[in-house]
C-alpha cells in the first residue's frame, strides 16, 4: 500500500469521527500506574525489555477508552541506547518491532472483540510508530530547550534517526509520530530523511513549545513548519507535551501557517524537569478540563487530539465522550 492509500486511511478515520480522531494519551504515567519502573535512560521504552505484556495492557486500556489512534512505546527507544544496556544491534532492532507489533496485536485483539457487538461506538484504530527527539535519546532535557550544540549538524540528524525509521517503517505501522521536535534543524532533517528512504507511510511531526509562542529553540513555529509545509511525507503537524493552556491559541496559530491536519496531545499541565527527572507543581488540566476543551480545539481546527505525560485512559475517555456527543 503506498503513500496516497495509507493517507486516505487516516483521512477517512477523522472524517468517520467528524472531522478529529482521538489519539491516546501518557504512555509512561499508564505504565507507572501498574508499577512499572521507569526512570531510566530509556525511560517507558524499557518495559519492552522487561514487560512487553504490560504494554499491550496499556494499548488495551487507551482503545477501551476511546482512542482512534494508539501510538507505540518506541518513543525513547533506539538502538544506541539499547547497545549501550549491553543489548546486540539485532537484539535492540528487534525491540524496535516488537514495540509495532504489540500495538498492532492489541489492535487487532481488541477489533476482533468490539465488531462483533451491535451498535459499538469505536473505529478500529490505527498504529502510529513513535519517533522520539534526538534530545529524548540524549535523556537530558534537551527536547525542552532545543540546545543540541553546535557539533549537531542535519547531517548527524539524519544518521541518528535513519536505522530507527528503517526499523519501525519495516514494522508496518499505518502512522509515523515525530515527537517533542525542539527546533527546525531536527524538523528539516525528519522530513527529509522521509523522501530520501522513500517512505510509504504518512507521518505527523510534533514540536512541543515551553512558552506557547514558539519552539523551544526560539524559533517562530512559521520558521519550523517551512520545510514541512513542503513535503508530501507529513499529513500532520502539531504539539505534543506542552501545558493545555497553550494549545488554544497554538492551534490558531498553526491554522495560519500550514494546510495541513493539525495534531494536539497536550500533558496535563505539570511541569518535567529534565535535570532533576521529576515533575514539579504547577497549574493542571483534570479530566473535566480536556472534555470542556476538547470540542473548543476541534472547532479551532485540530484534526487529531489525544494527551501526553500524565494524561490517563480516564482523560482519553472524557475528550472522546465530548468529541462523539458533539
């Protein structure tokens, strides 16, 4: 299936759900609500090492509540961090599948039971692989600030994220989710890493904003949607894991600067520290606040819209309840 039918898939689901599909919410804060221990280097990528069953519980749970869209555990996940746990290059690629295909099986399983109940309110969902920032593998906060240093070149973005999308491309997931994107350079270099391995796969891009005007960088998110707007590769483009209040007017934003579907998965609120790797006290989005917002951001002109870090299948049952009443 090339490009031009695997987009009409997703086309057709925001267009079967009205104009926006509900995409899952916080990966991690669900693991970590079953006990998973995840403060690590490879953050929620390291229950593919140690508990891939919870993982396809944690897809279950985000379809049972609504989602029209799961996204894969790969976010940290790369091949380098793998090999540095003392993992071979086979091994670590091999955990780069499983991460698809335990989306995919939980997918499946759950379709196989929800179509065959008379008047079931859920689309069968799509699979997006997820493909974290270069400062998510560098594990130090840089995906909040955009700093990569000035030896970090498009080239070198190029190579970090080549083998992984080979990877995860290979897989067979029907989406490619760039996420926490910090900067133009890295935004550049995902597009064009799209066309140079001629993948068949539409993708979004997700830059997260710390200030709710432009990118990390600094960058004016008209500079970083330049080479995306370009490209035939990106159906979408969007935030992901910046403060709900922003997403109101990075929307309208958005809605100015490109024609393409615009992608919102806000976390709740809280604050990450990067350096400390703990979340600090701040102004919060309850379950109640997504599902007042979440029409308010379709009728802004959000095509898809799910939560990020510390978001729950409770949260991603509230937007879905509000966008399916509506």
């Amino acid at each position: 299936m090339g490009l031009e039918k695997k987009s009409a898939l997703l086309e057709d689901l925001i267009k079967k759900c009205g104009g926006c599909a509900v995409v899952d919410g916080g990966f991690a804060t669900q693991l970590e609500i079953h006990g998973a221990a995840i403060n690590d280097p490879l953050w929620s990528a390291v229950s593919l090492i140690k508990n891939p069953e919870l993982i396809k519980r944690v897809h279950m749970e985000y379809l049972e509540a609504g989602a029209d869209i799961v996204v894969t555990s790969s976010y940290q996940a790369t091949i380098p961090g793998f090999v540095s746990r003392g993992l071979s290059v086979e091994e670590s690629e091999s955990l780069l599948q499983k991460s698809v295909n335990l989306a995919v099986e939980a997918r499946d399983k759950f379709w196989d039971k929800v179509s065959k109940i008379t008047g079931h309110s859920y689309n069968r969902a799509l699979v997006a692989a997820s493909i974290g920032s270069y400062g998510a593998y560098l594990a130090d906060g840089s995906e909040y600030s955009g700093n990569y240093g000035e030896n970090v070149n498009l080239d070198k973005l190029k190579d970090f994220h080549r083998r992984r999308l080979q990877v995860l491309v290979e897989a067979g997931p029907d989406l490619l989710a760039f996420e926490t994107i910090p900067n133009k350079l890295e935004a550049q270099a995902c597009a064009e890493l799209l066309e140079e391995e001629n993948v068949q796969i539409p993708a979004w891009i997700c830059f997260t904003s710390v200030d709710g005007e432009k990118a990390p960088s600094g960058e004016s998110f008209e500079e970083c949607l330049e080479p995306l707007n370009k490209s035939d590769n990106i159906y979408a483009v969007g935030i992901n894991c910046a403060p709900p209040q922003f997403i109101e007017s990075l929307i309208s934003k958005f809605a100015k600067l490109t024609k393409k579907a615009i992608v919102v998965y806000p976390n709740s609120g809280e604050v990450w520290d990067g350096k400390a790797k703990q979340w600090l006290p701040s102004q919060c989005f309850g379950d109640d606040e997504f599902e007042m917002f979440a029409t308010k951001w379709r009728d802004l002109g959000a095509n898809l819209i799910g939560g990020c870090c510390r978001t729950t299948p409770s949260t991603i049952k509230a937007i879905s309840r509000d966008l399916k009443r509506r």
